[in-house]
C-alpha cells in the first residue's frame, strides 16, 4: 500500500497536519495510521469519561463522513513496528508494510511508569487512552479508597474526580508541591489547599519505596517509612514519547524526535508533531511541550511544509500554556513557571480567599503569568510572548489588569 502523504497518529497534531495538506492538495493520496482501535478523540477529554459526565462513543473529534469528505483513507488498530526512511516504508505489527512519499509522525506519548518495585506485580491504572479511561472509570465503582501516585495535571484531575466519587483519596509527589512545573510555591499550595478541604489528602515532597499487593487492592510503603493502603493504584508520572518503533530507523532523538523549525526529522520526508516531537523552546534549547494548543501548532505547520505551501512560517518556539479548573475554580498559567536573575516579578493576591497572580517581565516583555481565580485570556497572553510586544510603556496597567489591556494591545496590532 503506498501514499503520497501518510500520518501516523490520530489525536490533534495528526488531524491538524492532514487538515493542512488538504488545504494545499486536494488529491494526493493520504492515509492516517492509528493504533487505537477508536474514531479520533482528544487526551483532553478523558477526565470527564473517568467521571462519568461523557461517554466514550460522544467525544469522537472527527467522524467518518469527515475521512470520507477529505479522501483520507482512515485505519484503525495499525501499531507501527518499525520505520526504514531509506526504503520511505513502515512496517506494521500485523506484518503489512506501508510505503510513503511523505511521512508525519504524530504518535504522542505513553504512560511512564516509575521504577518502583513491586509496580509491576500490583494492579494499578495510568490515564493516557480511551481504554485507561473507561477502565478507570468501571475500577471507580467498587473502590472505597485509592493511591494517586503523582500531582500533574492528569493526577490532580484523576484526584478531584474520584473525590467527587466519594472515595477516599491520597495523593503523593515527590517534588515539595502539586503542579511545580506550572506554578510556584504560593500558587500550587492555594491549589493543595482547595484538595485538603475537600478531603484528599495531599503527601509532598514524599516517594514512593515500594508496593506490594494486599488483598484486591495495593499496600504502598513511603520514604518516610509510612504505609497506605488502597483499592485502587493510579500511576500518573509522567509520559514519554511513543517512538520505540524508531529504533534502527537512524531519524536523531533525544528526549523525543528532533526537529527543526519546520518539523522536519533528521530523515528525508519524514516530519514529526505534537508530543513525540521535541522542538525549539521560544527561549532557546528544543523541548517537548505537551500541550494542546503546541499539537496544533506543530501539526499545522508540518502539514503545509509537506504539502510545499510557499507561504508557510516557521514554527516560533514552544511556549507553555494551561488552563486547569478544579471544584469549580480556575488556574491559569503561560510562559515560563520559574524565574531566572534579572525578572521583573510582580506577585499579589489573597491566599485567603483562592486568588493569586504572578507576573513576570524580562526587558520590558511578558516571559510569563500564572493566575488563580484572577481569570486572564490565556491566548492573548499566549500572543504577547509569541510576538515580544514591548510592555514597557503600559507596564503598570498591564500588571494592574493585563487581562485588559493584553486585549487592547492584540486589537492595535493582530493582523
């Protein structure tokens, strides 16, 4: 089987990349790969199938009449097995090969699982997939208490909804405070806050030595000696880049696939997106940025430089952006989530009543913003460091309201 363009992955940077060729080529052959057995959906969504407010089959962000309209030969349960540039093939678990004249590599993350001992012997869950969603979702409803191993977002979220559940929660992190890579001390520990009251208990700055099975659920031993016991494991380390298929391929990896400014690999026409790709960071070395509004980016661009549109721009840098609600209330954080020498850093709020914010200026220009029910556009912020805009002469009013005056900024000068 061969394809002018072939993208292997499903989720938003793959979606982008194949909505993008067609904008340029209406009638080169495309094919998407996906080793999910399911329709696209977004990694985005799966919290609210663990709660149970959406259903798996009604979270489809594309459709069949959508392939069908857009001559994109659409294949499910394909798990690429190994990838060979030089014969521009791949090769599948099945045993069939796909040939390409153009390749995206779209194929996200997995799970990564701590090494523990004794993880392996116990039952425990990860949320990454469709799968680990409902699976989760079903363990939910014989579990009295549960072990959430991890405070990033998908851990905080995965915590908040078994809460609501009405089953006892322990949340542990090794770092000193819950989501530290988008937040500081005084923010994350609002956040911490919030869970305490509403009955999750909240371990930082403890580790996980070693679990082992105690009846149908866990006992887990903690460095500082203590145990817990649990019905149900949930393991939310962290991920890594789903590229082991690449192995022999010779395309140049580090922490993911290594690519330039327009998504291209070290190898001839092959592209990489989303969050297999580790990309230039806005300030300076390349980084994986798993974010969804990066997927779309990425894709995007790969997509119209496969398609050889003569206007395509660069990729500008990774930037961070998240907005995460939890018990009704709104974190918001872009840019950078720590402070380097010589940062204007403007902190104020009430701890009291939830409300934090945090402004950080380099050379008269937004480097970052992080919020606590203090609601900000985060895309226009997410603009005002994109595009460098100088600050520096409205700087007290931005800090006063950035929200504001971020928009009038964007008014006078998007184009």
């Amino acid at each position: 089987m061969h394809s002018k363009y072939l993208i292997v992955g499903s989720s938003h940077a793959a979606l982008e990349g194949a909505t993008a060729i067609r904008l340029i080529d209406s009638d080169g052959t495309l094919a998407m790969l996906t080793r999910d057995a399911r329709l696209p959906y977004s990694p985005t969504i799966l919290p609210y199938v663990v709660s149970g407010r959406s259903r798996p089959d009604k979270v489809k962000l594309r459709d069949e009449s959508y392939f069908r309209a857009n001559a994109i030969d659409f294949v499910s349960d394909a798990t690429v097995a190994s990838l060979d540039p030089a014969q521009q093939s791949l090769c599948l678990v099945s045993g069939e090969t796909r040939r390409y004249d153009k390749l995206l590599i779209a194929t996200g993350a997995a799970p990564a699982l701590p090494p523990v001992p004794g993880l392996r012997e116990v039952p425990y869950h990860v949320l990454r997939s469709m799968n680990d969603a409902v699976g989760l979702h079903e363990a939910m409803q014989h579990a009295k208490s549960a072990l959430v191993l991890g405070a990033g977002l998908i851990g905080m979220h995965a915590a908040e909804n078994m809460a609501e559940a009405r089953i006892g929660v322990c949340v542990v992190e090794m770092q000193r405070h819950a989501l530290s890579g988008y937040f500081e001390p005084r923010a994350s520990t609002i956040i911490e806050r919030t869970f305490t009251r509403n009955g999750i208990r909240m371990l930082m700055g403890r580790t996980l030595q070693r679990v082992e099975r105690a009846g149908e659920g866990c006992r887990a031993t903690l460095s500082d000696g203590s145990t817990i016991e649990a019905d149900l494991l949930l393991v939310c380390t962290g991920v890594k880049p789903n590229m082991d298929f690449l192995a022999g391929s010779g395309i140049e990896t580090e922490a993911g696939i290594l690519v330039d400014d327009r998504m291209r690999t070290s190898a001839p026409n092959v592209w990489a997106a989303g969050d297999v790709a580790q990309a230039r960071g806005f300030w300076g070395d390349k980084v994986l940025n798993g974010i969804l509004p990066n997927a779309v980016e990425q894709g995007r661009i790969a997509g119209l430089d496969m398609a050889d549109d003569a206007g395509l721009q660069p990729f500008p840098g990774a930037v961070p952006l998240n907005t995460y609600s939890f018990f009704g209330q709104q974190a918001i954080s872009v840019g950078r989530a720590h402070a380097d020498d010589g940062v204007d850093v403007k902190e104020s709020g009430d701890d009291d009543k939830g409300v934090y914010r945090r402004i950080a200026l380099k050379d008269g220009k937004l480097i970052g913003i992080a919020t606590i029910n203090d609601f900000i556009d985060a895309g226009v912020m997410w603009q005002l460091i994109l595009r460098g805009t100088d600050l520096s002469a409205v700087r007290d009013k931005f800090i006063a309201d950035p929200m504001l005056t971020g928009r009038q900024l964007m008014s006078q000068t998007w184009r």
